[in-house]
C-alpha cells in the first residue's frame, strides 16, 4: 500500500518519526529511487540510533537525514517542517505508540501534509481484543481523539476495502 500510494502521489519528502533500525527509512529511499524521484528525500527521527547497518547503504547516503531525539522535540519538528513547507509530503507516524504521543504527533505533523498526500498512524491495530488485549489506549485512540477534536475536517479515511488486512486499520488519512 505505502509503495502504491508513493507511486500515486509523487512525494517530495517522506517523514516518518520511529526509525529504528532504519528499514522503513531505507524502503522509503529504495522506492523513491526505483520510481525516479531523485530530488525526493525522508526525514526520520527516533531516540534510539539503531540504524548502524541501514545507514552504510548507499541509498540512505543520498536520501535519507535521520534526526536523533524525540519526534515531538520542538527544534526537531521545527526543522523538519522548515524543510517540508511548500512541498508534497507524506508522514507516517510510527514510534511511541502510548495514545497521548500519537495525539502530539498528529498536531505538530498533519500540518505538514498538503491537499492529496497522506499521512499514515500506524500499528493502530494495537488498541485491545483480539490483537493485544492488554494495549493500550494506543495509536487508534489518539487518532481519534484528533479527528473529534476537528482533525477529520482535513482528512479522509480510505475506504478498508481499499486496504484488505493491515496493522493499521483506520490510520491511513488522506488530506481532502
């Protein structure tokens, strides 16, 4: 879906908080790469740098810029959102999954994204039965708590038939 939906909208940036290893990060560049879109880039931000491996690859040297903190640290968002102002980009969100963080998020990044881009909440799938009954309230909670408090006057939900069986039901947003 993330590849159908680059392909789709041409994004000239990809922000995604929750690096990790860096191999979303690394896919993202891979995509943007075998689509031809050179100028693309993807700003990816943890706490933890765990991307040792990911990093030493060629395409993460030419795409990627990997910001070392917390992706709701004020100086981090302002940077990025410095970068992206004026230009197609996709966000997926992806990293502390607690429903308060993925709120934050979703305030400080949704303004990043431009009318038909997408912005992504994953692993929304983790907020109780049958998949971890003990989670939570997680990703599809904070995700609802900004679309009631008016973040749905932005945003559309792709329709589930669209997405078949995903982590991330009701997280994919598309901005109207």
């Amino acid at each position: 879906m993330f590849q159908e939906i680059i392909s789709e909208t041409q994004p000239e940036f990809i922000v995604e908080t929750g690096t990790a290893a860096g191999g979303s990060a690394l896919y993202w560049a891979s995509t943007l790469n075998a689509l031809g879109l050179e100028k693309s880039r993807v700003l990816t931000v943890d706490i933890n740098d765990f991307t040792k491996v990911a990093s030493a690859d060629p395409l993460w040297k030419k795409y990627v810029t990997y910001y070392k903190g917390s992706s709701i640290h004020p100086a981090i968002v302002g940077d990025m959102l410095k970068k992206v102002t004026g230009h197609k980009t996709m966000v997926t969100l992806d990293s502390n999954h607690a429903m308060n963080h993925v709120y934050q998020e979703l305030k400080l990044y949704s303004p990043m994204v431009k009318r038909g881009s997408y912005l992504v909440v994953e692993d929304t799938h983790l907020d109780g039965v049958p998949t971890d009954p003990g989670f939570g309230p997680g990703p599809l909670a904070g995700l609802r708590k900004f679309l009631d408090e008016g973040g749905a006057r932005t945003s559309n939900r792709i329709p589930p038939a669209k997405l078949c069986d995903d982590l991330h039901p009701g997280g994919w947003l598309r901005h109207k």
